[in-house]
C-alpha cells in the first residue's frame, strides 16, 4: 500500500478546541488515524500532556501538538492559535464550558461563556485565519428539542426556548446551547467568511472513553447517567418512572464532526443525529443479559415494560443527514451500552 493511499489526508492541518475532552478525543483518533495533522487546545500543559505521550504509542507517524488556550470566553482566546499555525486548513469547535452547579448569575454561568467561547473563534478565524475553509462546531440536540407533543424532530427543528423562560440550571444549559449555536450561523451570514459551516447536534453521548487511564469511578455527564441505573433499587419489580430520551455512540458523534471535512454534502449542515431512544429499564434489561457477573447486583425492574417505554421517547427524522452521509449506520443503542459498561467492568467490578 502506497504512503498516499495509507495517508490520503497528509499535510491537512485541523485544529480541535476542547481536544482533550471525552468526544473530542475521539474526534482526534479519527483525524490521526486518516492521516490529518492535528492542532489540539487545552486550558494547560497538565491536561494534554498524558494524551500527546498516549497518542504517540497508537499513530508513531502521527503528528499532533497542542496549544494553550486557558479561557475560551475571553474574547481574543484564540487569536495567537491562529497567527502561530497559518497553516490550519480545518477548525472543529468542541470545546464549551459546562458544569451544574456553578456559584454565578445563570447568564453568566451558561449563556456568555457559551456564546462567547463560539463568537470569539469565529472571530478568530476571520480575522487571522482567511485559509480555513471548514468550521464544524459541537451543538447538541438541546437546541434542536421541542417538547411539542408528537413533534418529529428534525435537522431543522429548533427549541422554542427563550432566555426570558430560564430559571434554573437545566434550562439555562438547553437554551445557551441554542443561543451559541444560534450566534455561529449569525456571525456566518452576517460577516465576509471564507468556510462553511457545519453542526453537529447529538442527544446523550454515550461509549467508551479512548485511553483506560481516562476511565474514572464518576465518569462524564452522559455515561455518568448509565452508572446511575446500576444503583436502582434491586428489588423493585415495578416499571420505572423514568423519561426516556435519545442517545447516540460517541464513534458515531466523532465520525460526523470528520465528514463535513470529506463530503461537501455535509459542509454547511446542520447534523442532528441519534442512535435510537433508550431508558432506564431498556438499560437494565441489556445488562442482566449482557453482564452474568452482575446478576444478583443489578435490578430487573419490569423486563416487559421497555418496548412500550422506548415508544415514548422524542420522535424524530434523521434521513436527510444519512442520506447525504451516503446510508450511514448508527451503532445500536444496546452496543451504546456495553461498550461503555463493559469497559468499565474492567476496572471497577460492581460489589
């Protein structure tokens, strides 16, 4: 096999925001696996360090360095990223601040850092970056919600949610991931910019982190939810009283932030994407059958209540991006499942 054919993507540089988060690490596996020279920022040389030495041992052809970038709501965050590496062909925004539970006013909590950390690297790039010519950011699918009753959502259904409704932590969160995204497409149709861009929009993220050493008892937010569901009461028998709600693979989630840099036919969309509807005793029934050792330690709940459950999940339509992504295959939710508990199992055996 020749070096092009191995490396078809050689000397295209893209710079990940946020590189050393959950998704965005496997964002970058996918980019060095295809051969792309990848720009990472984090907030300190701490934080990327163990990623750069872990990445090395998986691509040694691979070429990956980092950039410091301690705050992204500071308005000139990543303009030195830009005029050092002129060469960035390719920008893919994951980085965004979130954390409930946050001692500030919820606008400043949520809503600018959110819209700001987006804003500022749009600037950025228009200022210092003219040869870019792809953005890809990473939205969610809480701007694309609408709790309309039997709504089908799709890529172009937006949350209705306005600023003057939050009040409280949850929909500050919902509506500043609309507004940021919301201000991204504004700053392109208001402003004389080179690239297109794109969103990516999934609901619950779920798989398994890349490198076992990022595998912790508390994991992050979405896969934190799937723990939750092994401490449900084991001798409850009854249906559970829980909303169901989508969730997607993260290698699904990474593979559509690449695309929009390979298909033109995903360059400017809007990527609303799911793997299927999952709750919580659809999640209990996947691990008494998939995990033996944790019978005894795992509630049952109501075995038979989870297809008519999973039926009450958001509706939704997500032809129109698989078929620009050529018929692509999501990964079933069951896998959703084990690939993250399995993983887990491994270094934190359930007692």
């Amino acid at each position: 096999m020749s070096s092009t054919t191995q490396y078809p993507n050689e000397g295209k540089v893209v710079l990940v925001s946020g590189a050393t988060g959950f998704l965005a690490l496997h964002v970058v596996d996918k980019l060095l696996a295809r051969g792309y020279t990848v720009i990472g920022t984090a907030r300190s040389e701490s934080k990327y360090q163990p990623i750069v030495e872990a990445f090395a041992k998986r691509y040694p052809k691979g070429k990956l360095s980092f950039e410091i970038v301690s705050d992204i709501g500071t308005h000139d965050a990543f303009d030195n990223v830009f005029k050092k590496n002129t060469d960035i062909q390719y920008v893919l925004h994951t980085a965004s601040p979130f954390s409930f539970g946050l001692n500030k006013d919820l606008k400043e909590a949520y809503l600018d850092p959110a819209v700001n950390g987006t804003v500022n690297i749009l600037n950025a790039i228009k200022s210092y970056g003219p040869q870019v010519t792809n953005v890809v950011v990473t939205s969610s699918f809480a701007s694309v919600y609408d709790p309309t009753p039997n709504l089908v959502h799709k890529s172009d259904t937006w949350n209705p949610v306005t600023w003057d409704q939050v009040d409280n932590e949850l929909v500050a969160y919902i509506a500043s991931k609309k507004y940021a995204e919301k201000a991204a497409r504004d700053f392109v149709k208001e402003n004389d910019v080179n690239f297109k861009l794109a969103t990516v929009n999934p609901p619950y993220v779920l798989g398994p982190q890349l490198f076992d050493f990022s595998v912790k008892e508390n994991l992050n937010a979405s896969n934190a939810w799937l723990l939750q569901n092994l401490k449900i009461d084991k001798t409850l028998t009854t249906p559970l009283d829980q909303e169901p709600f989508l969730a997607v693979h993260v290698d699904d989630v990474a593979e559509f932030h690449v695309l929009p840099l390979e298909n033109k036919k995903l360059e400017d969309a809007r990527m609303f994407i799911a793997g299927g509807p999952i709750v919580a005793q659809y999640v209990l029934n996947v691990v008494n059958k998939e995990f033996p050792e944790v019978q005894g330690k795992v509630a049952k709940g109501q075995p038979d209540s989870a297809d008519e459950l999973l039926k009450l999940a958001p509706k939704y339509d997500i032809s129109d991006i698989v078929e620009k992504a050529d018929g692509y295959k999501f990964i079933p939710i069951e896998q959703c499942i084990t690939d993250v508990l399995g993983q887990y199992f491994e270094h934190y055996p359930l007692k």
